[in-house]
C-alpha cells in the first residue's frame, strides 16, 4: 500500500518476561495444541501494530508517564483477556511492547510494570 507508514515493533526485555509469564499460565490450564495456538495469536496480535499502532486506546493508569500508552486487547477465551500494553515513538517509527497485562490481574499493578 502506497504511502502507508510500517513501524518497527520491539518488545521490551520486560514485556518479554511478561509474554513467557503468559505462557506458562497457558500450557498449565489449556491443551498443549490450544496453548501453541494462542501464544502464536498473542504474539501475531502485538507484531500487527506495525500497520495501525494507533488503534489502541490510551491506558490511563500510565498517563504519568508521558509516554501515550495504549492497549489492545487479545481474548483467550469469552470473558479473559490480555491487554498488550505499549506505545509509539513517531519520530523512530517504532512501537515498543511493554506488557502483556491479565485482565483478571489487579489494575492496580499496571502503573508498577509497564515503563
């Protein structure tokens, strides 16, 4: 597509830590066949920023940051979700993934993970 900027998607070391977190939680309670699969949707969901980083709404528990944070959100099942938390450097082209947050986790623990 012509004159569609692509972004670069890096996620940091932490979100990293928070991925494999996720993970673990998915081949302890799913399938091993079901837990392949959504960590492949997971990490498919957060590499397609690349095309239209600004989809995601604004986190307000991260406004102090200054940094925009925004999430989308990924439903490994009807009611559970994780929100992947991240935001945009314009001027590098880059969006920088920094959590992989449970909905069903304490909110209040976002503002103390996601830098």
């Amino acid at each position: 597509m012509e004159g569609t900027t692509i972004y670069t998607v890096k996620i940091t070391p932490e979100a990293k830590k928070y991925y494999y977190d996720v993970l673990e939680y998915f081949y302890e309670h799913c399938s091993e066949e079901s837990a392949n699969k959504k960590s492949d949707e997971l990490l498919d969901l957060a590499i397609k920023l690349e095309n239209n980083p600004s989809k995601g709404r604004i986190e307000n528990k991260l406004k102090s940051l200054g940094r925009n944070h925004r999430f989308i959100l990924y439903y490994y099942t009807i009611s559970k979700a994780i929100k992947i938390i991240y935001y945009i450097d314009e001027e590098r082209k880059t969006v920088y993934v920094t959590d992989f947050f449970p909905c069903e986790s304490d909110d209040k623990k976002i503002s103390k993970r996601s830098i």
